[in-house]
C-alpha cells in the first residue's frame, strides 16, 4: 500500500490506495518517479472494478487481461464495459477508449496544445515544424491520483 499525494489539491490527502506488485515495483525502482492512477470502473457483474491502474495505454491492456479476462484479436469486437458506457469497439482499441474515460490528455510542451491520443499529438509533431522536437507531456484526468515514494 501506498500514501498518495493527490493530483488534485481539493482531494484529501491521506488515503491509503492499494496498486498491484507491478505499479508498486515502478514506484519503489524510481523514488522521485510519479506514477498517476485511476480507479478502475470496468463492470464487473453489476458494480465497478475499483482497483487502481495506472494511466497509460499499455497498463491498462495488462489490468483488463488480468482482472477482466479482457481477450481477443485486434478486430474482433466487444462492448466496453466501463461504468455507464456500452460503446462497441475492436479489441485493440479498448485500453486508448478508456483513456477517454479517465479524462487523461496528452500535450505539447512547446506550443502547449492537447491532444485526448497519442496518435493524434505525434501527428501534430510530424506536422507542426516548431513542435518537431517538442516532448509529449501527459496531463492527469480529474480523478487521476500521484504516487510518490520519495519526499
């Protein structure tokens, strides 16, 4: 378990949240690491998942495949089962559609402009010559919350 210090500055500051070994080790590898969370709100007969995952595409495939036997081809459809969504998308789009529901965004540090994808920022990278060289920053959702071992 860890301590977390909220992304959001009206949240209250001392809630004990539980990751799994995976976040926790990316955590602990790196003291001075910030890795961002969200509450898990896939369905899951009737109520919300509610673990913790981290808000990156890749994490999110991994928690889906590991707690909600989330399997499948690229192509082949299924229903998404976040809370109050039932939208119907390929396999491989899931993780990058649940980006959508954790509000996260993506931005330029150059010209500051934010993208909801990453397809859509690298574009802006390859199009825009003044961002070429631009780092891509995430910008936490509303709910996300920021792990810090470190002080």
């Amino acid at each position: 378990m860890l301590l977390p210090k909220f992304v959001d500055p009206s949240a209250y500051y001392d809630q004990i949240i539980n990751v799994d070994q995976r976040t926790l080790y990316k955590a602990e590898r790196n003291p001075n690491a910030e890795v961002i969370v969200y509450r898990c709100q896939w369905d899951i007969h009737g109520r919300a998942c509610r673990r913790w995952i981290e808000g990156d595409e890749r994490e999110i495939l991994t928690h889906l495949r590991n707690y909600h036997d989330v399997q499948g081809q690229t192509k082949d459809a299924m229903l998404c089962q976040w809370s109050g969504c039932a939208e119907e998308l390929k396999h491989g789009s899931i993780p990058r559609h649940v980006m959508t529901h954790v509000k996260a965004t993506l931005r330029c540090s150059n010209c500051r402009t934010k993208f909801p994808r990453k397809d859509r920022i690298q574009n802006h990278r390859r199009t825009v010559e003044e961002c070429t060289n631009a780092n891509i920053e995430t910008v936490p959702g509303p709910e996300a919350r920021l792990i810090r071992i470190g002080p």
